[in-house]
C-alpha cells in the first residue's frame, strides 16, 4: 500500500513539472492572464479599472440644485471637489453664498463604493461624509454630517446637515479617453 502511495506522489509530482513553467516569473505571468495569482493557494481576483470614477456628476432633485461632483482618480485616491447651485428665494427670505468648489479628502474607491469626504465652506462647522454606490453612469450617494459642538448646522443642501441623505447623481461628463489627451482620434474601422 505505502508503495502504491509514493508511486502516485511521483507521478503527480512529474506531471505537474511537465505542465508548469519552470520559472516563477512566467508562471506568475500566465496567472495574471486567466484572472488570478498564483504564488500561494489564495485566489486573488483581478481589479477591474478605476478610472470609471472620473468625471463631473450631477444631482437635481435636492436644495440648492444641482449638487455637482468632480472626481478624480490619482493613483488609489479619489480626489475633486464638491459645490451646490445657487438659490435665492426672497419670498422665503432663503439665499445662499456657498456656491465655490470645496475640496474633498480621504477619497477612496474599492470595487464600485466610492468614499470621501469634505469640511462646510467659511466656518468649518461641519465633516460631511459621502458614500456612494457606482453603477454605469449613475452613483447613488449617501450623505452624512457631523457638527461640531456649538457648530452651525447649516441648512437643507449639501453642506447643511438638514440636506438629502439619500441623492442620486448622474455623470454628465466623461474622463477624457487616452485618444483625447494627446489631440488626435484614433478611429478604428
């Protein structure tokens, strides 16, 4: 029995030298190329892209409309700016001034979860934290604010802890392609 077990050890053994790239660099190499690696027996899958992320985004529907999302991807961290429309209703005695670009910070994209978050424009009163789930064209955000202790919580748009949780926004501009940034298209055909 024990010589029957060593004999099919040997056997395996040599087959699997006969099928396998004697160096690890190419046996690595072929890995990558089927979508996993190799090197221990965990399965690692290949990340997708990620520079789906960059462009502006839009959200209508909310206060102080559109909420506009600038995103970009350098590296493994998301960076941009966020800003909201401006909005004057006298009838209301409502208006706004907080209309500029702020950036954002500690950006973050796994998979299709994009993360970041972004400190209220003129008195730093408020940490608003986004979350967004990315789907095609469309990224469906959930919105959190922390105010400080004696802070102003500010009103119903973006930088206002009574603004929307729960938006959607939509990309209405794409990252320029490889073939835009150098001037020249490349059509194939």
């Amino acid at each position: 029995m024990r010589f029957g077990a060593c004999l099919f050890a040997f056997l395996i053994w040599n087959a699997a030298a006969v099928c396998l790239p004697r160096d690890r660099s190419s046996a690595m190499a072929q890995s990558k190329s089927v979508g996993w690696a190799a090197g221990n027996t965990q399965i690692r899958p290949v990340k997708a892209p990620l520079s789906a992320i960059t462009g502006v985004w839009k959200a209508d529907g909310v206060a102080y409309a559109p909420w506009t999302l600038t995103l970009q991807l350098e590296g493994s961290k998301v960076t941009g700016t966020v800003s909201q429309g401006r909005y004057n209703n006298r009838n209301r005695q409502r208006a706004t001034t907080l209309v500029d670009p702020v950036d954002i910070y500690d950006g973050a994209i796994r998979g299709n979860i994009v993360s970041f978050k972004c400190v209220s424009p003129g008195r730093p009163d408020r940490i608003i934290s986004f979350s967004g789930k990315m789907n095609g064209d469309e990224i469906r955000f959930t919105r959190s604010v922390r105010v400080r202790p004696g802070g102003d919580p500010g009103e119903d748009g973006i930088f206002g802890a009574s603004g929307a949780q729960h938006f959607l926004a939509r990309r209405v501009v794409r990252a320029p392609s490889n073939e835009d940034r150098d001037g020249t298209s490349r059509s194939e055909g």
